[in-house]
C-alpha cells in the first residue's frame, strides 16, 4: 500500500518532467532503486486515510459484520446498512451460482430502473440465463429463451449481436460446451480428439470461456456495481481504483521516456492483472 500510494504522488512530477521539451535530444530521464526507495522511505502516509481503504473494501465486497467491527476499533464513522449489504451479496451470490432468474427477480424488486435504464447488463444476465440452459442440457429451452428474449434485443441493439451469436455457438458444439465447463463439480472422461482440438484452436477461446465459473463471476460483478451505483456508492473498492491508476501510471510513465527500476517497472500492471483477471 506505501508503494502504490507513493507512486500516486510521484507519478504526476515524473511524467511532467518526462514530457516537458528540450532544447536538444538527451537520454530519457531515469529513476534508480536507492532514490526510489529513499522517496518511498519518506512518504507520509495517514493510518486513517488507511483505514478508511480497508472499510471501503469490507462494506464494497459486503462483509457488513466486519466493516461495522473494523469502524468500532479504528474510530471512524460508521453507517453501515446491514440490511442492504446482505441483499446485494445474496443477488451477487445468486448469479455466481447461477441462479440467474432469482436475481433478475430480486434485482426489480428492489429498484426496477436499475435494469431498466442499463439495456447492456440485461442483455449480460439474460445470455448467461441462457447460458445455464445449454449447461442444464435443456436446449428445447435454451432455444424458446433465445428466440423470445434476446433475439428482439439483439435486432434493437446490433451492437448486442456478437455476443449472442458466441453463445449460441454452444449450441452447435454441445461437447466444447459439456467439457469446458468448470462450474460442476461432476467427474467425467477426458473429451474425444475432435473436442480437444476445439480447445487448442484459439478462435473457439471466447466460446469456451462462457462455460467458465469466471463467466458468471464477471457478470455477478457487474451487476454489483449496477446495485452500488443505484445506491450513490462507488462501483468498486478504492482499492482496485487504485491499483487501475498504478497501472496507468508505469505505462504512461513508459510512453514518456521515464525509465523505472527494473523491479518496479512492471509491478502495478501485475497487480491489475491478478485483482481484474476474473
């Protein structure tokens, strides 16, 4: 966190000096480990602003028991509404577990515009109901679902198209369907040579990662930041702002000339990674 903090305040004096003209061409300016560990030796950092990070997180992610716990021992001010956390992660929960017409119906009933007036995260949630259809093998369903709900939305919003024409790809291909999926628990035998090489061919990518428990995960997330947005809160935890502007920074620090230690050079792009990979 001393890290990512510093390179928030150091950042903006490095990248003005990387651009700033010259009169002559001179090698791009560099920073070395001592001085950087030097600034970073130096660098203030307030436990409260600290704390503060932490509670964003705990009441973003919904551990409302932990948040409310935290806000006690560290004196800030708490308003945690427990009611409301734990509605938001029970529909979050739902999606993760596939659930996706439970939380379609909870979501409206606890404000109908928040679906209403974000035309592309219905269209998400009714592909991924469509989804666990092909997944449940009802595809007497699947089709009657796609014909009904998401083809009329696809011809209002081309834009939509894409999207479903991936997933019905499933359709065609039922084994790459049955095999990659990784939200069942069921054992079953290695896939036959033509599905394998369905798995090694990169353009059948897209379509496999739709069957992946990270599929529902991504979806589950953005639903979430809908609900937390309907609420007047931030979308996401401070912290993955965060890590999003460290990220920013190396590679525009990168693209200015700046030369970073070597071990610090890729280190904010790392943890973007890791934090957004799902």
């Amino acid at each position: 966190m001393v890290s990512s903090n510093l390179y928030m305040s150091v950042n903006k004096a490095l990248i003005h000096q990387a651009s700033r003209p010259t009169a002559r061409r001179t090698p791009p300016p560099s920073i070395g480990q001592d001085k950087w560990d030097a600034e970073l030796a130096r660098t203030d950092i307030s436990k409260n602003d600290l704390n503060a990070l932490i509670y964003d997180y705990l009441v973003i992610e919904g551990f409302s028991d932990a948040a409310v716990e935290f806000a006690r021992e560290t004196g800030l001010p708490s308003e945690v509404d427990e009611a409301s956390i734990r509605e938001r992660m029970e529909i979050r929960e739902a999606v993760e577990e596939g659930r996706v017409e439970e939380a379609v119906k909870r979501v409206n009933e606890l404000d109908p515009e928040i679906l209403d007036n974000n035309p592309p995260l219905l269209f998400h949630l009714h592909l991924l109901r469509l989804i666990e259809y092909i997944r449940e093998e009802q595809i007497d369903k699947a089709l009657e679902f796609a014909t009904q709900e998401l083809a009329p939305r696809g011809a209002q919003h081309p834009e939509f198209l894409d999207d479903l024409e991936r997933t019905m790809a499933l359709l065609a291909f039922p084994d790459l369907a049955k095999y990659a999926d990784d939200a069942t628990s069921s054992s079953q035998p290695p896939p036959p040579p033509e599905t394998l090489a369905l798995f090694q061919d990169p353009a059948f990518t897209p379509i496999i990662q739709l069957m992946r428990r990270s599929q529902r995960v991504k979806i589950a997330k953005e639903l979430n930041a809908a609900i937390l947005e309907s609420n007047g809160q931030g979308m996401e935890t401070k912290l993955s702002g965060l890590v999003r502007l460290m990220a920013w920074g190396e590679e525009k620090l990168e693209t200015s000339g700046m030369a970073l230690p070597n071990i610090e050079k890729y280190r904010g792009r790392k943890w973007a990674e890791a934090v957004f990979s799902e």
